[in-house]
C-alpha cells in the first residue's frame, strides 16, 4: 500500500498530462443556418439537420473544409492550438510534462463546434451560434451555486451579509430580435455553506438566509455574451438560529425568523461556455420592501450562475 502511494504522485509528476488525459482523435461539429454539404480534406461527410460531426486526428496542421450548397461556397481553416491539458502541466508537474507533450501531437486540439453563416460571402466561422432566429424559445434551467446576500431586515440594527452555496432557477427565453430577448424566471437561493448537499450538524449560533424571486429582463446578445437589465420580486428570508449540538457556548440572543418582500431590478450578464452551456453573473438589488410593512431600503442578492439553454422552438 505504501508503495502504491508513492506511486501515485510519481505517476503525476513524471506523466504528461495530454499524453494522459487526450485522445488521439476529437469529435467536431459543423454547424450551419442553412442547408449544406461539407468537405473537410477534399473528403465530402454526411450533413443531418444543417450538422455534419466528424472524427478528426490530432495535428499541429490545419484541417481544410470546403462548406457549400446551391447559392454559396466557403473555403475555412480550423487550426490547432494547445490543449487545456497541455498546459495543466504547469500545475500538475511543474511545467516537466510540457517537454514529453512538445511533440506529440495529442497536445492539440480543434475547435470543437465551428458555426458557419450561408447568408454572406465571407470565409469565416465562430465558435458561438451567430444567429438564433426570431422567435426562437430556450427553456433556461440553472443553478445559482454561489450566493451573497446583504439583508436589511425589519426592526434589525445591522445588515446581515453572508456567502453560502446552492439554488436554483427555471424560466423561458423568448427571442423577439435575432440578438435581443426576454427571460422570465422564478429563482431560488440559500447560503449552504458547504457546496453540495449533505446532511449535516450545525452548532451555536448560525444566520441563514434564503431568497425567492421572480424577475423579468431584457437581454442582448454580444458575439457569446449576452447582457441585460431587468425587474424582480422577491421573498427574502433571514434567520437566527441557535443549535445546541455539540455542547456549543450560550446563545447572545434569542432566535428569530423575519421575511418581508421587496420590489427591484436584476441584471444578469453570462457567457456562452458550450453549445447549451452558460455561466453567468447575476445582480439583483432591491429597494422597496412592500411587506410586512413599505419601507425603501437596500438589499441585494449576487449569484455566480451554471446555466442551461435547451431549444424548444428553433
């Protein structure tokens, strides 16, 4: 046994990460806005549903498509560039696997989705979808994972500001202009304070707050980013417990559960990180509460966001 685990961190600080971790080939996908043969190498692939996926080798050359249909034909270049593990070498071995994986050629890799647009005459791709057609709908299914909350509750002295873990949200995105659209959502968010679930024993005093909210926005899309502002309504939560697992100290005050609502804005910002796949920034601050009592005052929520896009009218 002692011997395997020094094994074990040999094995990681001697071995090259991409040699490990790469496959000698990866899948690409080509994707276009309108029907479209494909050649890649002088060799036609098969085109489903404006996608034609192909397995290519690893290489430090180039791979030459030839995109085509009946009105349009675009000669594109997919280079190659070090992979993400090619250089985690630098964290896991101190940078000595770079010089096994110099020259191999599992140390690159190809854009893995190249978007192609059959509506102009330029020899150009991106590794984002350009377009998403006008009255396009997304269902938008996230988890607002990391979460700071700055309460200000009723009859409290103090703001009461904590960073916890997990959340979620469900809602629709309507694409009323091909980079504009409208997202409604009802979110969900605690300060969990480790990051996934689990059963657990608090002791002593403990603050947990927690915040329901729906919200409406106006986004725009910007190459792979999209950016917008908005409106929310929310129920938040804060609460001070005092948990006697543990032989913990005595409490410095009894425990108390006060909620109240507030009207404000919202603007998410995110950044498309996969065909589906998105992580984003959201700031929500509000600035009246309109019960138990209406009083303006300051809270905010700033959540960091995975987020999934799934079509469901294209």
């Amino acid at each position: 046994m002692k011997k395997l685990l020094l094994i074990i961190p040999c094995f990681i600080v001697f071995t090259s990460c991409a040699t490990v971790l790469n496959r000698r080939t990866q899948r690409i996908d080509i994707v276009t806005n309108k029907r479209a043969d494909v050649k890649i190498n002088d060799k036609v692939v098969i085109n489903v549903n404006n996608r034609t996926k192909f397995i290519a080798v690893r290489d430090i050359q180039p791979i030459k498509l030839f995109v085509f249909n009946d009105s349009m034909s675009k000669e594109l270049l997919l280079d190659s560039k070090s992979s993400f593990p090619y250089w985690f070498n630098i964290y896991a071995n101190a940078g000595l696997g770079m010089l096994i994986d110099k020259d191999s050629p599992k140390r690159y890799v190809y854009p893995k989705r190249v978007y192609v647009d059959m509506t102009n005459n330029l020899n150009t791709f991106t590794t984002y979808n350009p377009i998403i057609r006008r009255g396009s709908l997304q269902l938008h299914c996230s988890f607002p994972w990391i979460n700071n909350f700055l309460l200000n509750p009723i009859d409290e002295n103090n703001y009461k500001f904590n960073t916890g873990f997990m959340g979620i949200s469900l809602g629709l995105d309507y694409f009323y202009k091909t980079n504009q659209f409208l997202n409604i959502s009802a979110s969900g968010v605690m300060n969990f304070f480790i990051p996934f679930p689990a059963a657990v024993d608090y002791s002593a005093e403990v603050d947990m707050m927690e915040s329901a909210y729906l919200s409406l926005s106006n986004n725009y899309r910007i190459k792979r980013f999209s950016i917008g502002y908005g409106i929310s309504y929310s129920k938040n939560i804060w609460a001070h417990k005092y948990f006697d697992w543990g032989d913990p100290p005595p409490p410095t005050r009894e425990p108390v559960t006060k909620t109240d609502y507030s009207i404000g804005l919202i603007f998410p910002l995110y950044i498309q990180a996969g065909e589906f796949f998105e992580i984003g920034l959201l700031y929500r601050p509000s600035f009246l509460t309109t019960r138990p009592l209406t009083k303006f005052k300051y809270d905010h929520l700033i959540s960091i966001d995975f987020a999934w896009k799934i079509p469901l009218i294209k």
